[in-house]
C-alpha cells in the first residue's frame, strides 16, 4: 500500500486538477491524505463535497510546509510515503512508475519524478536534484526543453519533495528529534536538508524518467515567500549540512554566493521578491546559532564522508546509470 500526502493551503482552486489526475491513475492501491495547514479558503468544503475518498488532516492554523508535512507521515502508516504538490497534474502512469521503480530496486531509499512545466509541457523542471558546494540546489535539467536527454534511469542526489517517493522506513531511520522534515526550516529547502540527511546515512535515490508530474510551479507559495525562505534557509541547511572537509574548502564560496544574492536584491530593491529576500538574508543571522547547534549534534553522531562524496560525485554533469 501507498499513502499520497499533499499539504494544501488555499489551494481550492488547485484541488481539483490535481485530484482528479490520482483518480485517473493506473494503479489504485494507494490513499490520498491531504494536510489542510488553516486554509481560509473552500479548501474543506471543496474536499467534502467532490472528494470523499480523502483523507482530510485539518490544521487549525497555518505553521508552514515542513510541520504539514510531518503531521501527514506520523498520521499514516503504509510502507511506501509519496509527497505531492497540490499544484500538480500526474501522468495516468506515475505513481506505478514511481513506485514500482522501489519496489523493483530495493537498493534504494527514495524515488525521484520527471516534473515537468504545466503550461510548457515540453520543457523541465526538475529530472532529479543536486546540492553544490556553494550552498546552491538545483534540479537538472531546469528550463530545458525536453529533448530525451533525461530519459534513462539513474541515480541522482536526491529527489523533489514535489512529486517524490520514500520507503517508510528509510524516512524514520532519518528523524531528528521525532521530525521527519526540519521544521526550523518552515518551507523550501526542507526536502535539500532532507536529502543531505539521507546520503550522510548512505540512502540512495533513483529518477524515474517515465513517472511525470506537470507542476504549476509555486502556484501555492511563490513569490515573496519563496524568496525569504529562500534568502533564509539556503545558508542554515549549509552550515547544518556541509561536510567538514567541504565547509573549510568551500565556506569562501558560500559566501560569495550569498553575497552575490544580496547585491543582485539591492540592485532591485523596489521589487518586494527583491526586499523579502534580504529579509531573509537577515533571519539567517539570527537563527544561526540553532543550525551550528544542529551541527554539532550531527558531527557528534555520524561520519561525514558518504555525504562529501556524493556532494562531488553528483554535481550538475552527474548523471549515473543505477547499479
């Protein structure tokens, strides 16, 4: 059995596409949990009265992505966890592809999808994700258009939280005080340091070229608020993360890179993106001290060297056929 979790906030006019593409589905041994985090919306009415097959876990207020998430993993129990956005549209075969390539390869901890742009369905938005050592993610193959050149099966450094799947146990063998996702990180960048996590452990993630998702792209939380979370968190999951061997060679990196970041937002100060992301260059700052202290427990705990060699080995050119 499969749990499909989807966190939802205002998302009523999201729903539906989405929804309606898990009914459509090849394979239906799955239950859709959706995580409402205080929608204001009809988020709740909309679900009750066309979607009685779902799950519904209303949140009495909104507390961010990361929390929505968790509450969705501790209140399922099925051994395959897979994450949806609810900006999403599935392919009919998806969730077969997607699960079906863990079931096949029990090497692998996580399976990553082919997200593709909703409203350019030729072009990429994520073929798998990679960590470099400036502190920047990426996806692969990001605005490309779709040529096949992502079409093998491979092993990548981590997938998508949008459009992902997890073995159950693999998730819980990751936990950091009880919590699956670091809620410290509230949204974005939470499935980075999740991925981060994972390779320290050894758990490996395949890309599922034939398992697509079409993604609206930030249709729920974009903007401003990507933006200061972005301008936040990109930082924290470094310092939380970095091997440290990497972090001495590389700390000058992360710096240019963050200043970078900061000049090219003063240069559009005018633009509120621009402000929210200084803002959260400045939250950085003072919620530094908790992610050293995240870090110290982890060098306290665990080996570093599984994480720096897949940090090098996939870098952006780093495509590798499964073993």
């Amino acid at each position: 059995m499969i749990d499909v979790i989807i966190p939802n906030y205002n998302g009523a006019s999201l729903l539906p596409t989405c929804l309606d593409a898990l009914r459509a589905q090849s394979r239906q041994d799955f239950t859709v949990t959706v995580v409402d985090d205080g929608s204001r919306d009809d988020s709740l009415a909309l679900l009750a009265e066309r979607y009685p097959e779902v799950r519904v876990l209303a949140r009495p207020r909104n507390q961010g992505l990361a929390i929505a998430v968790n509450a969705g993993i501790a209140a399922t129990a099925a051994p395959y966890v897979v994450l949806l956005n609810n900006d999403t549209e599935a392919d009919p075969r998806w969730l077969d592809q997607l699960v079906g390539a863990l079931e096949r390869r029990p090497q692998y901890a996580f399976a990553a999808s082919k997200l593709m742009l909703f409203d350019r369905r030729d072009h990429i938005h994520s073929a798998g994700d990679y960590y470099q050592v400036f502190g920047e993610p990426g996806s692969r193959g990001v605005w490309e258009r779709d040529t096949g050149q992502y079409d093998m099966v491979s092993e990548v450094f981590g997938p998508c939280a949008g459009a992902a799947a997890y073995r159950r146990g693999a998730l819980e063998s990751l936990a950091e005080d009880g919590h699956i996702f670091d809620e410290d990180l509230v949204m974005y960048c939470e499935d980075v340091d999740l991925n981060l996590r994972a390779r320290r452990a050894g758990l490996r993630t395949i890309f599922v070229p034939t398992a697509v998702i079409y993604h609206k792209l930030s249709a729920t939380g974009g903007g401003s608020l990507a933006s200061y979370y972005c301008g936040r968190n990109f930082a924290l999951v470094w310092v939380k993360n970095m091997p440290g061997g990497l972090a001495r060679r590389h700390w000058p990196d992360l710096l240019r890179s963050q200043l970078g970041f900061m000049l090219q937002s003063v240069r559009h100060l005018r633009e509120p993106a621009a402000r929210a992301r200084l803002r959260g260059h400045l939250a950085a700052l003072r919620h530094m001290p908790r992610f050293l202290a995240k870090r110290r427990k982890i060098a306290a705990a665990q080996t570093d060297s599984p994480l720096a060699d897949a940090i090098v080995r996939w870098s952006p050119a780093g495509d590798r056929r499964p073993k």
